[in-house]
C-alpha cells in the first residue's frame, strides 16, 4: 500500500518518519531510532508535544502514548514539530508511508513527499525556524531521489520564513527539481480533509497550473497539500465521475495505451483501484466515466516509439503537468487529476508528438 | 656455565627451596583473590554514571560469588537502597510489576510491558510516587539467571520509561517470580 512519506528537515540529513503507531500500555510516548530500542535526544520534548495537558495531538486523536520511530536522531530544537505533525495526521487517516529502516532513503511504495521544517505550538500556530537554506542544503539528495522517480515532493515551512532571499533558493530548486512545491503555512488543523464530503471544500485550493516548460521532465507537477489563507489541510477531495470506458476508432503507428486510478470515496491517496490498460484511439473521442472519483491517468507509450515521441495533454487548450517515468522499459506519463480542479465532463486533448511536432491527436471526455 | 643439583652446597639448596616455596605462596595467594574487588564493586554502585563495565557486567551476570558480594555492597551502601517485592503488585498484561514496600521512604512502583508491535520490544517502566525522589540505578537478580545492573533513564512527568531489545539480560531475569529487585 502505497502512502506519503514524511520527512523531517534538519541541519544534518532529512529524517524520515519511518514508522508511528499507537502503544497503548506505556506511560510516555517515545521517539525512537530506527525501529530499534534506543530513544531519539527528542523523545521527552515529543511526549509532551503529543500529551493532552501540554500538546497538541492527543487532544485530536485521543490517543496519548505513541511510539514514533525516525530514521536519524534530532539533536535539538523544536522544528521536527511540523513535521511530526504531519505525520500524525497522516497516520491517523492511514496514509503515512511506513518503511523499514534499511529502506529510508528508496521511497518504495510512496506516492509523494512531505519536508517539513517548523514549530507548532498548542493552538496549532506555525512558527519561524532556523537554518532553513541549510536543512534545504542537506536534503538535495532526497529530492534528486523523488525526481529520478517522478515523485511530487511538497515543502511546508512557516509563513514567518518567507524571506526573498528564502524564495531565490527556493526558485532555484525548483527550477532544478520541478517537482518541488512549497507551501508556506502559519497555522495547522487537525482535521481529516477525507472526511468532508467530496465536494470544493472551503478549505481547499489548489495552485494555479505552471506555465508549460521546456520539454517534459519540465512539466512535473507536485502541490500535494491544499493550502488556502495559511490553513494547512493534507490530501485533496474529489469529485466523483460514473460510467464506463467507450473507444473506438483507428490505429496508429505508435501505440498508447492508458489506465486510470479511481476512487469510490474519493479518496485518491488510499484504497483506490486501478483498471485495466484501454488503447488510445486516436482522431478520435475516448470517453471515460467512472463512479468513483478519478485519481490518476497513466499513459504508457509503445516501447517502440522512435526517439523523440512525447506526449502532451491539454485541458481548455492549456497544456496540463505531466509526470514522466523514465524508469521503465517505455516511458510512463502520469497525469495527476487530483491536484486539478475539473468539472465533470472535462475534455482533454492528447497529442502524440514527435520532436516538438503534432504526428496524432485524440480527444478524451471524463464523465 | 650450567650447575647441577648435586653440585649445590646445602645453603645453597635452603635458599632456592625458600624461594620457590615464596613464589608459590604467592601465585596461590593471588588465585584466591576474586575478579572483583569489593572497592570495585562499591565504586561501581556509588557511582550515578559508571560508564561501560563490562568485567563488572560479566562477573555479575555469571559469577554467584560477585552476585553476592555485590548485593552486600547495595544493602550497605545507603539507607535509600531498596528491595521492591517482586510479586507485590500485578498489572494486567504486565510480564512483571512491583512495587516499594509500605515502610519504604520512596513510592516507586516498577512493570515490564511489551511492545504491542515489531520487532516486540520491551519497555521498563517505573513510575515515581510524590514527593519520591526518582531511582538512578536497578539492581535485578534472580538465582537462575544471574544479576544486572542498569543505570536508568532521568525521569520525566514522574515516569522513567526505557526500551530493552527483547534479549535484554533483564527480560530473562524478570521473568522468575523469585528476582530481586533494587532501586537507589
């Protein structure tokens, strides 16, 4: 089961969260190292940031002893707040990637990422932290790793560190990573987005769609968390599309086929299903409709598709974020409907290219 | 030049058998004298930080002799040295619990518990009463399964909760219904 792995920012390595769960005979929650039996520098600061009387989960969850195994110690301060915040919430909607330690850094059966650097305090403030240029710094490794795989990656720092000379190193990375999104919060809830119902929540907005750029690795996409007016909400909502898949029309020399992910509850990052592979009939409308809400499309191009053969989706004319996984014998190009906005009956255009030219084209209307 | 037995005068054999009966002497002498001294052994308990010890540690865990003598040393070191019933206190899912007698000048009340995930550690919690000062160290002994000693963890919120691999040397001894339990 795939999920998000969260990670925590430090001066020294990113730490990821490698596992949390609930251990309900023990008197204080404890961080740990590695699945093992030895206590992180943090865990007396981590048990009063969970407890009832001084923290800030255990009044959410009603649970106050966890153990919250990380996979380097934190020496000091109080930024991992964020990050454990994070991964509670998360974890309490079961959708917090768990790992074996030897495995921290593989990003297996992980869906996307969070890096986290800031303080929370009771009230669910988000406050300013240190050394964030270094903590980005250290993590360039991580986030190399989720390019090479094609993983959205989403930065959440507190608003009281949006410095320019903050966002010229953040431009940088991301022009280096595109998919890096940052989300600049002040203040965290608790609540659980997957259980509002599947329609716009207040609550949720999504970021504008970038401008195309050059080439497809240019075109990630990543925006994983709905951030409106600093209020920080994890996992978006759906809207839900029925129906059944109807192609039909002629071949073409290069072959795509596609596949989708949906969701009958509308929720795109657990338990959603994956159908079979469908051709692309080009010069034609393929319809697509789903009961369930749609998470993601993939499309797989002909491993033996010449050199310089591409894909590009386009909605309302404008040229949609792709994802490329060139990991595979044929390249994979994954178009993530949850970090968009569609209304239902969304017609999208899908041209084959060869070397920046239109060779096919086909229209695909999700119902 | 070498010299023979035989060629020795009698003085000179005298001298050589004193000698060797000296060094003899010594060597038994010094074969009776344990591992362990006790000075170690009260240097080792007074100390809050006593760092790796691992002859101590070794000698503890297999050595009836240094169980014992150490066990003297605890019982003499000072009047806050306690022995907490083994069987006094019985806490549900607990492999073993227990808890400072009535007339103890400190309520502390100790449990194992297991970890209710892989890879199946155990915590060792002990829980300080008011106005207790908290344990620095845990003496466990059992006949069967030897002694050791651990410097505990600072309390906090009135708890010291610390995590053993599940073949921690304590999980074995914790689990006779006859140990003995020290905290100072």
């Amino acid at each position: 089961m795939t999920g998000t792995a969260v990670f925590i920012a430090t001066t020294q390595t990113p730490v990821r969260i490698l596992r949390l769960v609930v251990e309900p005979r023990v008197s204080l929650s404890t961080a740990c190292l590695n699945l093992r039996a030895s206590k992180a520098s943090i865990s007396d600061a981590y048990n009063d940031f969970v407890s009832l009387d001084t923290g800030i989960i255990a009044r959410h969850t009603q649970q106050e002893n966890y153990r919250l195994d990380l996979s380097d110690d934190i020496a000091q301060g109080n930024s991992w707040q964020l990050g454990a915040f994070i991964g509670h919430q998360l974890s309490h909607a079961g959708k917090l990637a768990h790992c074996d330690p030897s495995a921290a850094t593989e990003l297996a059966d992980v869906d996307r990422i969070i890096w986290a650097s800031g303080e929370v305090d009771v009230s669910g403030r988000v406050h300013a932290v240190s050394d964030i240029e270094r903590k980005l710094a250290q993590s360039r490794a991580l986030f190399a790793d989720a390019h090479r795989q094609c993983l959205p990656v989403c930065l959440m720092l507190p608003e009281g560190n949006r410095e320019p000379s903050l966002q010229v190193t953040l431009d940088a990375l991301q022009a280096e990573y595109p998919s890096l999104s940052v989300q600049f919060i002040s203040q965290v809830r608790f609540d659980d987005p997957s259980a509002l119902p599947p329609t716009a929540d207040p609550y949720l907005t999504l970021p504008a769609p970038r401008p195309p750029a050059q080439g497809f690795m240019g075109k990630y996409r990543s925006a994983i968390a709905a951030v409106s007016a600093g209020t920080l909400l994890l996992v978006g909502a759906l809207a839900g599309v029925k129906g059944f898949v109807a192609n039909s029309g002629a071949s073409s020399a290069v072959e795509v086929s596609m596949r989708w992910e949906y969701a009958k509850d509308g929720r795109c990052f657990s338990e959603r299903t994956r159908s079979e592979p469908r051709a692309v009939r080009w010069e034609r409308l393929n319809k697509l409709s789903l009961e369930g809400a749609l998470c993601r499309i993939e499309f797989d191009l002909d491993k033996a598709a010449p050199p310089g053969t591409s894909l590009e989706i386009l909605a309302d004319q404008r040229p949609l974020d792709l994802s490329l996984d060139r990991s595979r014998v044929a390249p994979r190009y994954l178009l993530n409907l949850y970090l968009l906005q569609l209304p239902k009956n969304s017609l999208f255009t899908i041209n084959l290219m060869q070397n920046d030219k239109k060779m096919e084209s086909a229209q695909l209307q999700v119902e | 030049m070498n010299r023979q037995w035989k060629d020795l005068d009698s003085a000179t054999r005298n001298h050589i058998q004193q000698a060797f009966i000296t060094g003899s002497l010594v060597q038994e002498w010094a074969e009776q004298v344990p591992e362990i001294s006790l000075r170690q052994l009260f240097a080792y308990a007074s100390d809050p930080n006593p760092g790796e010890q691992p002859a101590i540690a070794r000698a503890l865990r297999r050595d009836p002799t240094t169980q014992t003598r150490y066990q003297q040393v605890l019982d003499a070191l000072c009047a806050n040295t306690l022995v907490v019933a083994s069987a006094a206190a019985s806490v549900p899912d607990a492999p073993a619990a227990g808890l400072t007698a009535n007339d103890s000048p400190q309520r502390w009340r100790y449990r194992l518990q297991v970890s209710s995930h892989p890879p199946h550690d155990y915590y060792l919690i002990i829980e300080v009463g008011a106005n207790s000062e908290a344990p620095t160290r845990l003496c466990a002994s059992s006949n069967t399964e030897g002694a050791i000693d651990l410097v505990l963890d600072t309390a906090h919120r009135g708890v010291i909760q610390m995590l053993l691999e599940k073949d921690h040397p304590l999980i074995s001894i914790m689990a006779d219904p006859d140990r003995i339990i020290r905290m100072w």
